[in-house]
C-alpha cells in the first residue's frame, strides 16, 4: 500500500482530502502544519507528499526546500495544493522542484488523476531494469512513453570503434551522450608532454560524455576504445528533452555527476599520496569492480595494454611493468600476454603503502 503525507492546515480540508485517499486504498499520514509535516516526511519516507502552500510555522515553499536539502527525502514525488488566488505563484514552486500541484476547490478525480500519474512515474522510474544495454534501452523507451515524447530510439546512430581508436577529442564539441551497447571505453587527459592520465572507465551499458553536454562545454577530456566496441550516440535534443521534462531523471544525472566528481577526488587523493607499488594495485583492483560480471565467481582478468595501467596509475610505462612483475612473483597476478589475471585481489586491495 503506498504511503502519502498530507500536509494541509485546514482541519475540513485535511480530513476530506484524507478521506478521499484512504478510500482510493492509500496510507494517509497528516500534518496540520509544514513544521510537523517536514518531520513526518524525514522519519516516515512517504511515496508522495501532497503540500498546501500557504500554511503557518512553515509553508510549502519552506517544505520543498528543507525536504530538498535531504538526499532522503529529495526525490519524493511532490504535489502543491493551491488555491486559484495563488496560480501566480505555482511557477515559483515548480522551479523549486515541485512535480504537480491540485487547484483548489477540486474533486475526487482530479486529485486521484493527479496521485496515480505521479505515482506511476516514479513507479516506473524507479524499476530496477536488467543489467546491461537492453535495461537502459527499457528505461529511456519508459521515461520517453511517460512524457509522450518522441521516442529516444529515433534516429539513434551506431558506431563501431577498434581497441584503441579514439571516439573524441578533448577540445570538440559534444553532439549528444554516447551509450556503450558492447565493449569498454576510458576516458583521458593528456598533458603538454602527450602523456596521459585515465580518468574514467566505461562499460556495457554505461553512459559517458554526459558532464560536458550538460555543462555546455567542449570535451574537457578524450575518449577511446579499450577493445573493440559500439557505441550508441543519443543526441542533445532528445538528452536535453529528458533532463528538462522530468525531474526524476534529471536527478539521476545530478547523481551521476556527483558521483564522478567524488571518484575523481579520490583518484586525485590517492596519485597525491600513495606509493606507486599501491596505486597500480588500486588500478588493477579497479579494473576488477568496473569490469567483472556480477553472476560470475571466476578469477578475473583482462586484455590491457602496460601503458593504460601506467596511465590509470599516474606513472611511467617502465614503472608499472616493474610492479607488475613484482606482483607475478608474489604471485599476486598471472600474466599471459597482454593478458593480466588477478589472483589475489584482496592482497592487491590491502597493500600497503
């Protein structure tokens, strides 16, 4: 049974808009002011918050931004209950972050409509879709059937690349976001001397480019196969139209680029203050978490090139094939090749500095 909180001052209104709820087979929790309800919201975690905006102690407004500011409760689909006198202040409100808002005095369907489309929305997006290309096809196709918006496959383009061909540059301009449909990709700086750094790791599935398009900048870095891949390119327009069409998604992106940056202030941290010997440990234990498949309880292992692991690591090429003997004799890895199996990641993840 989902759960909704109704914050509303008004006792009639409160009840009767409870009732209304509770009839439809929902878990009704109330608060008769925007104090008690941002509590309730913190503790209780509801599917959907239903919200008066002019309220004492605490009005709408201030319940979206403090529920805002809380990763918890942020992404809980949120409703604004507006009488027709405040119609000219919605747009505040939806700017804010607001989902949907009721005009009051409303019926019975209207508000239900209103309930069930959201709650449906956030049903869907929240499925926790198959791993791999197909599940992030299934979760575009869904977002685009959701805002009736022209299909995100349409005019999808595919491009095969060779292990070690170069995808883009730093410096172009991005025309969409590339989705990984096989294979794996890095992405990389180089500086004035042409050497260069590994600054991410992609692979099936993966979405990648993402941060300059939405940051309306040129490539900040370069991207390049690993082995021989397709990607997928999903252009600007319709990126663009996911991101400003539903609040949901755009979340998920705003995560994903939280998330980066955190990676890349660890690897940051780590080049700054980790003996070389460790941190081509940390690369070839990254390697494993990035690349291995999660129903799979084989030793893992890779096709690498010792300049990508020099790169990943922040050293020379010389270096890190001298650690990576060091590790074949301790019997760490096992090397074939260009092929490097790990033998012992624990020991790998644990080395000291």
């Amino acid at each position: 049974m989902k759960k909704i909180l109704l914050i509303e001052d008004n006792n009639d209104m409160r009840e009767n808009t409870a009732e209304i709820l509770e009839l439809a087979n929902y878990n009704v929790l109330t608060a008769k002011n925007g104090k008690i309800g941002v509590e309730l919201a913190q503790k209780e975690l509801p599917d959907l918050i239903i919200c008066d905006i002019m309220m004492p102690v605490l009005d709408g407004y201030g319940v979206l931004h403090m529920l805002s500011k809380n990763n918890e409760t942020a992404s809980i689909p949120f409703i604004f209950l507006t009488a027709k006198t405040e119609r000219s202040d919605l747009r505040k409100g939806m700017e804010m972050g607001a989902d949907d808002y009721v005009t009051k005095p409303f019926d019975d369907i209207e508000l239900l409509r209103a309930v069930e489309s959201r709650l449906k929305k956030t049903d869907i997006l929240k499925t926790e879709y198959s791993k791999g290309v197909q599940g992030v096809y299934d979760f575009l196709d869904e977002i685009k059937n959701i805002d009736d918006l022209k299909k995100i496959s349409d005019g999808r383009k595919t491009f095969k690349y060779k292990k070690k061909d170069v995808i883009y540059s730093e410096g172009g301009y991005p025309s969409g976001i590339y989705l990984i449909v096989k294979g794996k990709v890095k992405t990389y700086k180089t500086n004035e001397d042409g050497k260069e750094y590994i600054t991410s790791l992609f692979k099936e599935g993966d979405f990648f480019s993402y941060s300059d398009l939405l940051e309306n900048t040129t490539y900040t870095e370069s991207a390049a196969a690993l082995e021989d891949t397709e990607v997928n390119i999903i252009p600007k327009e319709d990126f663009f139209a996911l991101i400003y069409k539903n609040s949901e998604v755009a979340k998920r992106f705003i995560k994903l680029l939280a998330n980066n940056l955190i990676e890349k202030e660890n690897q940051l941290l780590k080049l700054a203050y980790n003996s070389v010997r460790k941190r081509v440990a940390e690369a070839l234990v990254q390697l494993q978490k990035r690349y291995t498949s999660d129903n799979t309880s084989e030793k893992f292992q890779m096709a690498i090139s010792r300049e990508d692991v020099a790169n990943m690591a922040g050293t020379s090429t010389e270096t890190a094939i001298r650690s990576l003997s060091d590790f074949k004799e301790e019997k760490l890895i096992e090397i074939k090749g260009s092929t490097i199996t790990l033998l012992n990641v624990a020991k790998l993840e644990n080395m000291k500095n």
